[in-house]
C-alpha cells in the first residue's frame, strides 16, 4: 500500500481508522490499567505484565475449540489472574522490602520464564485465534465495511473503565486500595489485611493484562513477541498517562492507539514508532509525571549505605594486572572455542561495566542499555557494508551512532528518576528495536546483516582476540579511572543527594546526561567489537533480553563494587554457554537462576562475599 | 551595608499560608536569629532565599541583584551559603570527599575527567574541616556519623565557597550545650571578622539570645516582632506565642 496525504483520505476512511483506534485502545487500556493499579499498591513495576497478557492470548486460542470463543475469553482471564495470585504470594511477596532494582529484575526474570514456558506448550508457530461467533459479521459505516467486533470491542474499554470506577469509588475493597496506594503505612494501621490486598490488586491486575491478550485473539494472531511488544507499549500509555491514574491510562491508551491507527491507514506504518516518541517526548516536557499523574514521592534511596570508593590497593592493581597479563597468555596454551568464548566475556564485561557506570554511581537504572550495545554493532556493519569504511576505521566510528542515541534519548531519560526512568529506558530500546527490525531495506530487518568480518590481519581468532583483550581492558581501566575523578564524584553525589548537589552549583542533570553519552559509547564499542567477532548482526544484539542479561551481570556482581560487573558478565556468559549447549530452554532456566538470587543475595555474589569476609 | 533584603514574600501550600508579607533585611557582619515555634514557616523561608521555593509574592535581594526565578545552583554561585534542616551530604563519601566536593565546584573542576577526586583540594577541606572541629573525623563515611556532627559538616561545605551570605537553617540541632555553644562562637567570629552576613534559625533560646545579634519572630507564616534580644524578649506578643496564653 502507497503512502497517502491525510487530506487525500476521504472522510469515511478517516472515520474508519478512528474507529480502529477506539478499538485498539480498549485491549491497550487494560494491560496499561492492570500495570498501574499494581504498582499504585505494591510499588512493584510489573514487567511481566505483557507476559500475562500474552498468556491470556494463547490461553484463550487453546480455550476457544473446546469451550467456544465467548466462554474462552472470561476463562484465560481468570486462570491468569490464578497465576497472577500465585506469583504474588510465592515470589513478589519476599520482595516488598528490597531495593526496587531487585524488584524490577525478578519480574524481568519472569517474563523470560513465561516466554519458554509458552514456547514449550504451544511452539514457536503463531496461533490463529477464532472469530467471534454472532460478531464475525461487518456493519456498513459511511459506505465502508466495518467488523462487528471491532465495535464491540470500543464498547468494551469504557465498559471495563467504568467497572474499575465502580470498584475503586464504591466498594469497600477499593476504599482500601485506594488508601494503600496514597499511604502503606495508614492502611496497615487502619488493619487492613495487606497479604490479602496486595494478592488481590496483583490477581486483579493479572485479569486485566490477561483478558486484553484474550480479547485481541480474534483481531491478531498470538505470537512469542507479543509480551515485549506490549510491555513497551503499556510503558509509553502509563508514562504519558501518568504512573497510578486510570483515567490517564485511559486517555494515553485512545492517544497512542489513534496515532497508531492513522499513521498505518495513512500507510506510513513504519513511522508509527517515531510519532508515538515523538509524542511521548512531548508530554514528558510539558508534563514529566504524565498527562493526568501527579509527582511521585520521593523513592527509595539507593538501597543499602554504600561505602566511600577507596584507591585501589597496590596489592588489587597488582591483581587485576596479573589477570590481564593471564588472558593475554590464553592463547599461547589454547585456540578455537575457549577464544570464542573469552572473546565474548571481554565484550560483555565492558558492556556490563558502562552499564554499571551510570546505573551505580550514577543511580540511573537503565533497562535499555542493549540500544546503544545495537547500536554500536549495526553502526558497524553499516559502515563496512553500506558505507564502504574499512573495518579499522568502521570499529572507531561505530560507536558514535550509539553516542548519537544516547545523545537524544539520554536527554529524556535524565528527566526522570526511579521507575518511570526504568520504563523509558525500556521504551527507547524497544523503539531502536523495532527500527532496525523493519527497516529491511537498510538494516537487513528481522535477518539483520551478514558479512561483517574483521581486516584480513585480524581475521584469525587470535588475532581478533587480542584486539579484543587491549580494547576492552582499556576501555574499562578508562571508565573506573573517570570514576576517581571529579566528574565520577559529581555523578556520585548527584545520585547520594541531589538536593546537597544543586546546593552547592552540582549540574546534577547535565552530569546525568554527560555520563549517559560516555557510558553508551562504551557499550556501542563494545556492540561494534560484538558484531566483527560474530561477522553478522541481527535485531537480536539490542532486544530488550539483551538490556536483562545486562542487568544480570551487573547485579550477580554487584552493583557496589567495581569489578562486580566484570565478574558477573564471565560468569553470566560461561553459565549462559553451558546452559544453552545442553538445555532447550535455556531462558527459563537464566530466568530461575536469576530469581533465585534475587531471592538469596539481595546485594549481588561480590557484595554478599564481601559482607561475608569482612567481617 | 545590606547583603540580603527581602519584602512581603509569601508561599501557600494549598490552603496553608505558609508565609506572609514578610520583610526583613541582613546586613554584612551579622548575626540575625530567625525564630518561631513549628510551623513557623522559617524553612520556607529559607527556600525561598536560595531558590528551592518559587514566592508566590514577594522579592529577594542578594546584594542588590534580584535572586527570583534563580534556581539554587546559580543562587550559590553567587556567594549564598546554605545548611539543611535536615541534614543533606553524600552518603557513600568521607567527610572530608564531602567537603571536597564543594571545592571542586567551587573551583569549576567538576568536569574533569583526569584528575583525582581524593587528592584535590585536599589541604583546603582539611583546614575548613578543622575550624568546624571535624578534622579528626575527615576519613570517616558521612553515612556514619552522628547528627550534630553531620551538621557540622554541612557548615563546613557552606563554607568551602567563602559565601557571603550564610543560612543555617537549626545548625546546633543534635549537639550538646557547650557544642552549641561554640559552634555559635563560630559564626559569630565569621560574621565579625569576615564580614558574612549569617541568618540561622534556632530553637534553643539560650543559644539564640546569646549569640544573635538582632531577632526576628515568625508566627503562622507572619513576622509579628523584629529587634535586639533583649528586646524581642520582653515583647508580649512573643511571649503569647512561646508562652501560649499571654498571662507568664
Ligand atoms: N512542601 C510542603 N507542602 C505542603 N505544606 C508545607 C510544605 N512545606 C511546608 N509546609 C507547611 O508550611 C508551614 C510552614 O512550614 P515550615 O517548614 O516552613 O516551618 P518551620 O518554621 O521551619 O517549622 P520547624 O520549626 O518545625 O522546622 C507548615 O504548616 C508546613 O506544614
Ligand atoms: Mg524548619
């Protein structure tokens, strides 16, 4: 389909994609609404949120044959509200009182267990959902054909709005959300049962996210996708709706949906990503907290009492030294695949390293950082490939398109703080996704870009090793070096108290800024060193799973030592290695693996050995 | 000569009038006292001056340079000192780093990538850090220490810029009397040899009737009384309101 000029749509076809906006907004207002409703009482930013929406689809397509279509719909809903209730009770429970970082990475780990666990039941094919039967008909509207269901379905937004108002404004159980969500500590003493409350408002909020997946099977297919598609979705509703307010989830969900379904009936399909950032930016500079949101309170600080950031001993130079000069002998004594795999170590543990730069000492918890590792490695493949650059050069001026990246949405990102900060972060890396996703004609779409080899000299695996093993080391000797410096200090006391930072002429913001760009360059490096030791790159390398194992990594180290990451990212990658060589579901198994240290260590392996030894 | 000239600011907090029409000037070399019971509004006062809090009316002269629509950063760049009611410093830093970080910016250094955060400045926080009494405790983390001594450590980072205008919003909170007692000796030989101007709230009246130089009263947002200590003292609206009904 042709692009056509919005001046040359009739006024029926204008009328129509209204209406498909009105349509797809409703199933985009639950999950958005269910997402709000949790983190109003629990304070937990549910990840996993598109994950139960998804379940709620292939549910509901497993359901339809045996049950009929209208009896699988309130049927799926209402198992993944179970689940929802039974997360809750076994797993988030436990995490009410740790850092929010913790928070977000056990429901991180979920969506990676929820997404195996749907591939092991229902595969990697997409389910074709039933029609509606008594709905599978179309209306006449202005002279064009509409579905029935569609209708249907703009009915069912305002519908589920109004029933949510109803339970919010006029019954005693909303009476106590609504108290839990303004003050935690007031309803505990008005005795409200919590254990009970908080299991509801999550099995309520799974409901929500579980029947928007169940009422969409008609309309589009169930695929493994969907979950991170629409996370990100219900971020940019929530964000630009404002965290906790329904009607604001409301309004966002028509907003985004309109664009969405004008600028794909205008046949500009491909833009739609850029119009809703677009739009996205704009509220959050005219209105930070949302459209209808008010300004959070003040957060949590950052978790445990770090301590001060002593030199190095000589005794740790000498160490760290020695385990460079050990890797740089590796190759006298092995080849081949012990290469391969330190090759990789190397680069993810400057990954996780610029990751942890702004995330620690920063206190920017970024759960996008895989955009700029992306985009270093297709800034690299698109200069040798399309840009004719040798590969020398191609390595040096790849990372600048992650720099430009971080350029624009760093901007933004220091905006904000906490949560909302996490879900932009998400939205921006899924947005730099879908971009290199579609754009086949330029980066290759869903099969990415082959033929990236290094120069001729470099092409053997010792040689891209030792490229690897100088650039890397130097790059993170570079970045913990500028964390001793006055710029790193600044971007510390920024984050301890940003309060005592502008009282004293601290540009807590464009330090922010500064060390977002500083830190996507580095990850951009190391995703440009990525793609030449692969020689292909594909939509895969800025996923948002990739943003998660980053997370991992830093957080199996811990995030209060500076070598944390470094270790975490070996030990991520070996695990990774031996997982995914002897297991299908490998994610499943990373996800548990991950929330059983979440669950155990709360401080990260480093920070509990250290804990441990020090005393 | 006036450092600091303020006239008919005022703030509401929703319904609450927080602060009133209130007018005041301090002068170079000064000790003024700024009290009042909780409530007051003295610390929205204080926001007000150092660009915290946006006055719904009202204007702030610093050295007869308008301070409104300045946010804290600039408004401390200008020469405005400042210590928090409830203390603000750097957890995860030593004292001494704390104190560092202020001279840093201070010294427009904050961008350097090169230097060494710990070796710089490290004579000059040493030497604020020893008037304040703190320089025994310079290694020690900030997160650890007790809350008087905190306080002084905010003192000490207000002072690393050499402001002219000092504001101290409750500095003795947490100390012992004769702690009190000398850290307001401290000021008060700010004031008189380097010519600061200090505005400080307090709620200990012996601290206050003995160091300040002039007193100002604040009650439900409003300046009700303005003058020496003594005087302040025996003014019966004062009274009524530490005293409650009026008949001590
Ligand atoms: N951010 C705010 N939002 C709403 N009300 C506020 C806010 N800050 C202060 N107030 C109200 O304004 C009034 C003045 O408060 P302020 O903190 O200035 O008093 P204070 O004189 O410093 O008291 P204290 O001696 O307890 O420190 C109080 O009624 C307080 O509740
Ligand atoms: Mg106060």
């Amino acid at each position: 389909m042709g692009s056509v000029p919005f001046f040359f749509m009739s006024a029926s076809s204008i009328l129509i994609q209204f209406l498909n906006g009105l349509a797809s907004a409703s199933s985009l207002f639950l999950v958005a609404a269910g997402l709000s409703l949790i983190f109003g009482v629990t304070r937990i930013i549910n990840f996993a949120h598109g994950s139960l929406f998804m379940l709620g689809m292939y549910l509901a397509v497993a359901l339809a044959p045996m049950l009929g279509f209208w009896w699988s719909v309130p049927l799926a809903a209402l198992a993944v509200a179970a689940f929802g209730a039974l997360v809750e009770a076994t797993l988030l429970r436990r995490l009410y009182a740790a850092p929010e970082l913790l928070q977000l990475l056990a429901t991180f780990a979920l969506v990676l267990v929820i997404k195996d666990f749907t591939l092991w039941a229902w595969g990697p094919e997409d389910l074709l959902g039933p029609r509606a039967p008594g709905m599978d008909g179309a209306v006449r509207i202005a002279g064009l054909r509409y579905p029935e269901y569609d209708l249907f379905l703009i009915g069912f937004g305002p519908l589920v709005l109004g029933a949510l108002w109803f339970l919010l404004r006029r019954t005693r159980w909303g009476t106590l959300v609504r108290a839990a969500t303004q003050d935690r500590e007031m309803a505990g003493a008005l005795g409200v049962n919590q254990r009970w409350l908080f299991t509801s408002v999550f099995a309520l909020g799974a409901l929500l996210a579980g029947l928007g997946g169940a009422v969409q099977i008609p309309r589009e297919p169930a695929t493994l996708f969907i979950d991170l598609q629409i996370i990100s979705d219900a971020f940019v509703v929530v964000v630009v709706g404002g965290l906790g307010s329904i009607p604001g989830a409301f309004l966002a969900a028509l907003l985004i949906a309109e664009i969405k379904s004008f600028c794909i009936g205008l046949g500009y399909s491909k833009i739609t990503l850029v119009v809703e950032f677009i739009v996205m930016a704009v509220v959050l500079i005219v209105r930070p907290w949302g459209l209808l949101g008010r300004m959070p309170a003040q957060t949590r600080g950052p978790g445990a009492l770090e301590l001060p950031l002593a030199l190095p001993s000589r005794n740790a130079l000498v160490a760290l030294g020695g385990t460079a000069l050990a890797l740089a002998l590796v190759p006298l004594l092995s080849a081949g695949y012990t290469l391969v795999l330190l090759t990789d170590i190397l680069v993810f543990a400057l990954f996780a390293v610029s990751l942890h730069f702004i995330m620690g000492p920063g206190g920017l918890h970024s759960f996008g950082h895989a955009a700029y590792f992306g985009l270093g490695a297709y800034g690299a493949g698109l200069l040798l490939l399309k840009g004719g650059v040798p590969m020398e050069l191609a390595l040096v001026f790849a990372p600048l398109l992650a720099v430009l990246g971080a350029l624009v949405f760093g901007w933004f990102c220091v905006r904000l703080s906490g949560v909302y900060l996490a879900m932009l972060t998400l939205a921006f890396a899924q947005i730099t996704w879908s971009v290199m996703f579609q754009w086949d004609a330029f980066t290759g779409g869903s099969n990415g870009l082959i033929g990236i080899w290094p120069s001729s000299w470099l092409s053997s695996k010792t040689a891209y090793y030792y490229l690897t093993l100088a650039t890397c080391v130097g790059a993170i000797a570079l970045l913990w070096r500028v964390l001793y410096s006055p710029f790193g200090y600044a971007l510390r006391a920024g984050r301890d108290s940003p309060l005592r930072a502008d009282a004293i002429g601290i540009d807590v913001r464009a330090q922010q800024w500064a060390a977002f760009v500083f830190a996507g360059l580095f990850a951009g490096l190391a995703g440009a060193l990525f793609a030449f030791s692969k020689g292909s790159i594909s939509p895969e390398a800025l996923a948002v799973p990739r943003s998660v194992d980053g997370l991992v990594m830093v957080l199996l180290g811990g995030i209060q030592t500076l070598t944390g990451p470094v270790w975490g990212a070996a030990l991520f990658i070996w695990l990774q290695d031996v997982v995914s060589r002897s297991v299908d579901y490998w994610r499943a198994v990373i996800g548990a693996v991950v929330l059983f240290l979440v669950l155990v260590f709360p401080q990260g392996v480093t920070g509990f050995l250290r804990e441990r030894f020090a005393r | 000569m006036t450092v600091l000239a303020i006239r008919n600011l005022a703030k509401a907090y929703g319904g609450v009038q927080a602060v009133r029409d209130v007018s005041f000037a301090v002068a170079a070399g000064e000790l003024l006292a700024m009290i009042g019971p909780n409530g007051a509004g003295k610390t929205t006062c204080f926001n007000m001056l150092n660009g915290q809090v946006a006055p719904d009316a009202g204007s702030v002269e610093f050295e007869g340079r308008s301070l409104l629509g300045l946010s804290p950063r600039q408004i401390w760049r200008l020469g405005v000192g400042r210590t928090f009611q409830i203390t603000a410093t750097f957890g995860s830093m030593t004292v001494r780093e704390n104190v560092q970080m202020a001279l840093l910016s201070h010294h427009r250094r904050l961008w350097s990538m090169t230097a060494l955060a710990t070796r710089s400045f490290a004579g000059d926080a040493d030497a604020l850090l020893a008037r304040v009494g703190m320089r025994e405790q310079a290694d020690r983390p900030c997160a650890v220490l007790a809350y008087g001594d905190l306080k002084r450590v905010e003192l000490a980072v207000a002072l690393a810029s050499r402001p002219r205008l000092l504001l101290m919003d409750e500095p003795t909170a947490g100390m012992a009397p004769r702690e009190r007692n000398e850290l307001m000796q401290l000021a008060a030989e700010l004031a008189r040899r380097g010519g600061i101007a200090v505005l400080f709230t307090e709620h200990d009246m012996d601290v206050v009737f003995t160091h300040a130089d002039r007193v100002i009263v604040l009650s439900g947002g409003e300046l009700i009384a303005e003058g020496p200590p003594d005087a302040v003292r025996a003014d019966a609206r004062v009274r009524e309101v530490y005293l409650g009904s009026g008949n001590a």
